[in-house]
C-alpha cells in the first residue's frame, strides 16, 4: 500500500498528485468552487479524482477547515464560499472506493516540514499565510490535532481587540489581518473591487508605499504570531508557507520584526522545505503512518 493519491483542498485551488514512495510523479490542480452548493464540491472532487486513483492504493486528504470524524467544518465560512459540514471522508470514498484519509491542510503540511527538519528538532511550529492563515504544530515529535480536530488553528488567535470582525464571527484575528484574503480586501478600498492579494502583493514588490504598509501589518502581525507560539510552546523552529508565506521577501519582513523582540519570543524561522507541495506530501506521510 505505498501509491497514494495526495489531495489539498485550500480556500482558492484544490491540487492532487500521484505520490510513490515519498515521490511526486503527476500534479494537476483546479479552482476551488465557491459555492455553498455541496453539489459544487463534488463535481470539483470528481474531475480533480477521476482517472488518478486507478493507480493509487488508497487516497490522503489535507483540507483547509476543520476536520473531524471525517467531515469538513469550516471555521471561517467565508473562505470556502460558505460551504460547511461536508461529508469530505464518505464522498471521496464513494468517487474513488479507496480507503481515505483526511487531516486539515495546515496540520498536514506541518507534518511533512516537520519531517523535512533535522532529527534533533523535536517541537516546531508551521504556519500557512494564504486564503487563510493556519498552523500545524508538533510537539514532542507528535502532530496536534486535538479532540476535535481544531489544534492548530492560530490564525484566529487575537492581533488586535479593535480590529474588523473575522469570517470566523470573531473580532481582530490574526487571519482578519495577515491572511491573503486580508490583503486583498485591504487593496480594494485603495485600488477597488478587481484587487485581490496577489495584485497588491505585485505592487509591494513595486515598491509602491500603500502596499508596503498592508503587507508589512501582516508580516508584524504574523512576526507576533511566532512570538507567541515561541513563548508558549517552546518550539525551535517556525516554517513559513502558504502562497504570501512564500513570496519573495516575505520572511525577511518578519524576521526582521522578530528580531526585535526578547530573546524567548524569539525561534529559528524558515520558509517551507516542501514549498507549496507542503500539504500534499503531509498527507499522504501521515495516512502512512496511521496505516503502520
Ligand atoms: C482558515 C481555516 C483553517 C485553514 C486556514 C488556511 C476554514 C475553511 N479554514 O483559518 O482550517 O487551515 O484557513 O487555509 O475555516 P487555506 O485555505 O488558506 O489553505
Ligand atoms: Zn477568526
């Protein structure tokens, strides 16, 4: 049982890739239908499915939202076009007859930088600033996921008392700030309704002063977020990921915010090893290791 066919369900594209012993052999991905339509999603994870799994013994699923007893609930509504409570687990089931197994996105893709670290790190912490903005810890060399599925999800611990109100009915999260999504909508008060993250990501590397002050919030913001995982969970190491995790300057923003802080909110910060294939190799490691 070692052919698996890994699939990452994020807030804006859903990929799948066949991956034999730790290796990535095909990769396709769509847009992630926003609709509260479960009908939507099903359609999405048949054409993603259909085809792949003849060459895959079972098939490992890492989701943005919450997953428990194999449903996917989302936290945040919105990221996900209001779909909520789908049944992940019993339909990729039933599209593909294989045995399947689902862990949230950030957990998973915390577990395979987890194991892309050197042995000797025991507690880490990965933190994914995308559509949303997740995490995946590991402490004592075992993956939190919790009893309800919901361990690891930082980006709605709180940046600011006074802020906008989160997707997740919450004021003044982190995601509210930091997140992809975030900077997008801070971009369409400036520049209007076509501004998504992306688009203000650009004119941040443009040098363009109002983007700078958008992207540098969420870079504090997050750098705060590190400090705070570093002083309550002692871990080592704090990995970056996620498509604005990833971007091209990015880190050395929250570095040098982290830098100014005292030496015991302070962790060693990388970007991801894995890069954006970080959730699909995640699970598919941990659906191996559940089968041992
Ligand atoms: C949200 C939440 C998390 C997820 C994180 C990153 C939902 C639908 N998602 O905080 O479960 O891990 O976003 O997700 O409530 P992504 O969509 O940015 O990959
Ligand atoms: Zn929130």
């Amino acid at each position: 049982m070692n052919s698996c066919l890994a699939i990452d369900i994020g807030g804006t594209k859903m990929a799948a890739a066949l991956i034999c012993d730790g290796v990535i052999s095909y990769l396709t991905q769509i847009k992630t239908p926003s609709s509260t339509r479960p009908e939507a999603m099903d359609e999405a994870l048949t054409e993603l499915i259909s085809g792949l799994d003849k060459d895959a013994d079972f098939i490992a699923v890492a989701s943005t939202g919450i997953i428990h007893n194999g449903i996917l609930g989302a936290l945040n509504p919105v990221n996900l076009g209001g779909l909520n409570n789908y049944p992940l687990k019993s339909k990729v089931q039933e599209i593909s007859q294989r045995p399947v197994y689902v862990i949230n996105d950030a957990q998973a893709a915390g577990w395979a930088e987890y194991k892309s670290l050197p042995q000797d790190i025991s507690n880490m912490a990965f933190i994914t600033i995308s559509t949303g903005v997740g995490a995946g810890i590991v402490i004592n060399n075992k993956l939190l996921t919790g009893s309800r599925g919901i361990a690891g999800h930082a980006g709605h611990v709180l940046a600011d008392p006074n802020g906008s109100r989160c997707g997740c009915g919450r004021r003044g999260c982190v995601e509210s700030i930091a997140s992809g999504t975030a900077i997008g909508n801070a971009g369409k008060v400036l520049w209007g309704e076509h501004c998504d993250g992306k688009y203000v990501y650009k004119k941040f590397l443009e040098q363009d002063p109002q983007a700078q002050k958008i992207i540098q919030r969420s870079a504090q913001t997050i750098a705060n977020l590190v400090a705070d995982l570093s002083i309550t969970l002692d871990v080592e190491q704090v990995v970056l990921g996620g498509s604005i995790g990833l971007a091209p300057g990015y880190i050395e923003l929250v570095r040098h915010c982290l830098d100014e802080f005292p030496p015991a909110h302070q962790s060693r910060l990388s970007t991801a090893a894995c890069g954006a294939d970080a959730g699909l190799i995640g699970a598919a490691q941990w659906a191996l290791s559940l089968q041992k």
